[in-house]
C-alpha cells in the first residue's frame, strides 16, 4: 500500500523526489501519511478534493484485498 500511493503521488507532482510516506499500524489499521513540497499540495488534493478522494480509495482497495484497513493523510 505505502509503494502504491508513493507511485501514485510521484505521477501527480511536480516534485516527485520530495514526496515521501510513512506508514504507522494501529488497533484501528494502517495510517499512511502522504508528504509533499508545500507546491504541490494542491495537485494531490485536487479540485474540491477529487484526487485525494480517488487516492483514498485506491488505497482502501489495496487494504482490503489484504484484509486491512488503511487511512491516507495528506501533509505538507
């Protein structure tokens, strides 16, 4: 999933070296924070948040074909 949304993400920016996930488990699932350059901020989150929606399910798919839960948090 972390490989995924990094792939993801690096597709999206203008400055994919600068993109960076850190994964965390929890009682609740897996959290992925999603960092990028303060630029490109709005090209992951896109109009009224439709990137980062469609990222999220992507995301959440990969999850729960390996029987988890995932959250994506996207961080500046």
């Amino acid at each position: 999933m972390k490989d995924l949304l990094e792939f993801l993400a690096r597709s999206l920016v203008d400055h994919p070296d600068q993109v960076r996930v850190e994964e965390s488990e929890s009682a609740e699932g897996v959290l992925l924070r999603l960092f990028v350059a303060k630029e490109d901020v709005g090209k992951v989150i896109g109009k009224q948040g439709r990137i980062a929606r469609a990222l999220r399910t992507v995301v959440k798919a990969s999850a729960v074909r390996d029987g988890r839960q995932a959250t994506v948090e996207i961080v500046d």
